[in-house]
C-alpha cells in the first residue's frame, strides 16, 4: 500500500481538534488509495463513518481494516457503472442508515501525449467516462437519497487543470473543466433542499496517479512540483487536500455551495511574463 504522507503541523492541528463530522455518514469513491484513503483516514478520526468505493480490492480492504470495522466499510465500485455506484449508495443508507457526503474523487489520468494527432479516440472517452461521466453518476445517487433527506454535502475532486491549459493532457484537462460545470450546475439545483455542491482542484502533488503519470517517485515529483510552485517553504501533501474536504464536508462551511476551492499556492493566477514583483536575490 503506498504510504500517505502527512506533515507534522497537520498531524498536531489533527490530533487537538474537536470532532468536525461527529454522526456524520461519507461515501468516497477512490477511496483505497492517496486522496481518498487519506480522507477516509481524516473523516474517520472527526467521527464519520465512512464507505470506500473503489476498484482496488485489496487496498480497499486493507484501508477499511485499518480503520476498523465500526469506522469504515469497503465496497467494490467501478465509477462508470452506474449500477455500481447505486449500489455503493444504498448500501451506505443501508449500512449507517443515510448519506451526509459524498466525495466523488475517483479519477485516472492518460499517457501523457500533448499533441492532440497523437491521442486517440479510445483513451479520450476512457478518461471522461471515469473523471466526468463518474462523478456526474455519483452526484445523481447521492441526490437521490439526499433530496428525501432534505441535507447533504456532495464533494468532487477537480485539478489545477480545471481553470488552466497546458497544464495536463487534453482529456483530463476536458474532464476537470466538466467536473466544475457539474458542480455549479448542481449546486443551484440542488440549493433549494439545504444540500451543497462543491469541488476542490489541487496543484501536483505526489499519489499513485501522479507518480505514475509522470514517472518519478514521491520525493522526487514533490522536490520538482516545489521548484515549479508559485509558493515557496512548503510541499503540498494529501492531507492538505484533506483537510479542505474536511472543512467543506463540515458545517464549519454551511454557506459555501457551488465553489471551487484551489489548493495550489496561487498557481493558478500566475503570469509567467510578469516579473516585476521578483526580488534579484530571491
């Protein structure tokens, strides 16, 4: 199981918290591994009870053993099956008797080929049908049991590459932008029930899907996504994106619906033509 790593602050602003999601009841897709096992982890600790969906079996078990069998549940989960995912929604509701979140943050990347000749048709619609078509069913499953309920937090994983070009291949780039779409558009839907609609776009930081997309291991990639940074002294880690998801999943964030909340330390904003505010010893 690749380790998730977590920095000191976070551990200690963790441990000497007051539970935020006490009785609370979260289904993760892509929860076995880097982003989602880390939020399981976190979401568990503030006393979620929390359902991983995912593919990967046996990290899928191994996480949900780690948390404990009262804590946590895995549930085989293909997220462009729609049957999948009603199943992994009602067996949350079934399981823990609701739904409070949902946190669709299943995802891949494709081969890296930045000229669009070179992509094929195949790989494009693979891409979309898991970071796009997935989570469009996730938030269809999840309104399902919420609308009844007349509450609840839907979650989603975007990128970096869903305000920018250039910064990853056409298909995730295409899905990333499609995921914000999805949450806007539900949000004003779904605003007349109390339930939130939200998504979260991180900078690169080092997972299984990043490491692998890029071909470096963890040191490696995070030492080189610091150089390229626009914020310096510190390396974005899973917990960071955590920790957002915890804030959004609260009711610390009861007023924040249809946002799409950066993590990336201005990346995003960046001019690279602009220079002027550059020290010369810096």
């Amino acid at each position: 199981m690749a380790l998730i790593r977590i920095g000191n602050k976070s551990r200690e602003l963790l441990e000497n918290r007051e539970p935020m999601l006490e009785g609370k009841v979260a289904l993760i897709t892509g929860g076995a591994s880097g982003i989602g096992a880390c939020t399981a982890k976190i979401f568990a600790q503030h006393g979620a009870k929390v359902i991983i969906a995912d593919v990967q079996y046996d990290l899928g078990q191994l996480v949900s053993e780690s948390l404990g069998p009262s804590n946590c549940t895995y549930v085989h989960c293909d997220v462009t099956n729609e049957d999948h995912i009603k199943n992994a929604v009602d067996k949350t509701v079934s399981t823990y008797g609701k739904l409070d979140i949902m946190f669709n943050n299943a995802g891949i990347s494709d081969t890296p080929k930045p000229r669009i000749i070179d992509n094929e048709k195949a790989d494009f619609e693979r891409d979309l049908d898991i970071n796009m078509t997935g989570v469009f069913l996730g938030m269809k499953h999840a309104a399902r049991v919420m609308v009844p309920a007349i509450s609840g937090c839907i979650l989603s994983t975007a990128s970096v590459a869903s305000n920018l070009g250039g910064a990853s291949s056409h298909a995730y780039c295409c899905s990333k932008h499609a995921v914000v779409g999805l949450t806007r558009n539900l949000a004003v839907e779904l605003g007349q029930f109390g339930i939130r609609v939200n998504c979260m776009s991180p900078y690169t930081l080092a997972t299984p899907l990043a490491t692998k997309f890029v071909g470096l291991n963890d040191e490696d990639l995070e030492n080189e996504m610091t150089v390229l940074g626009n914020l310096k002294g510190v390396t974005l880690r899973a917990d960071d994106v955590t920790n957002a998801a915890l804030y959004l999943a609260s009711d610390e964030a009861k007023y924040v619906s249809g946002h799409n909340l950066f993590i990336d330390g201005g990346f995003g904003i960046v001019n690279s033509a602009f220079k002027i505010f550059q020290y010369p010893d810096a």
